[in-house]
C-alpha cells in the first residue's frame, strides 16, 4: 500500500475519534478503516470489533472531553516486505 493510501486511512481512523461525530457516523468510520473482527488493547483495556471500539471511543471522549490529537506525515511510512 503507498504511504497516500496509509495516510488516507490513518486519517479516516483517526476522525473516528472526533468528538463532534455522532455513533453512526464514527460507526462509518471504523468500517471504512478496520476489520470487522479488530482487536484493540491498551494499558488497561482490551476489545474486540466494531462496536466495542466505538463504545470505547465514545466513553474515551466522554472522560477526555479536551483530548485532541494529530498525526504528522512523516510518521506514517511504509513496511517493505
């Protein structure tokens, strides 16, 4: 995948976590952008799939509600396999 496409995405998956989107567009989001069967972990949590991710985004921006976040293009490349 050119490092366009992996922008594009990371950037989609990214808007997911806006906090002016509502469930159903953020529930777009993460369909145009992972697996229906994704895993997700941080330090304290782990999830599997669409809805959990959503529900954890949604409680995330519910206790983080000033949380913003960027990417910027030199951090996204490309692995050569």
């Amino acid at each position: 995948m050119h490092n366009e496409a992996y922008l594009a995405t990371w950037t989609a998956y990214q808007s997911a976590w806006s906090h002016r989107l509502s469930a159903r567009e953020r529930q777009e989001l993460l369909t145009s952008t992972v697996a229906e069967d994704c895993v997700f972990t941080d330090p304290t949590d782990q999830g599997h799939g669409h809805a959990e991710l959503s529900a954890k985004i949604g409680g995330s921006n519910q206790r983080f509600p000033a949380r913003r976040s960027r990417t910027r293009r030199s951090s996204i490349t490309t692995r050569r396999r």
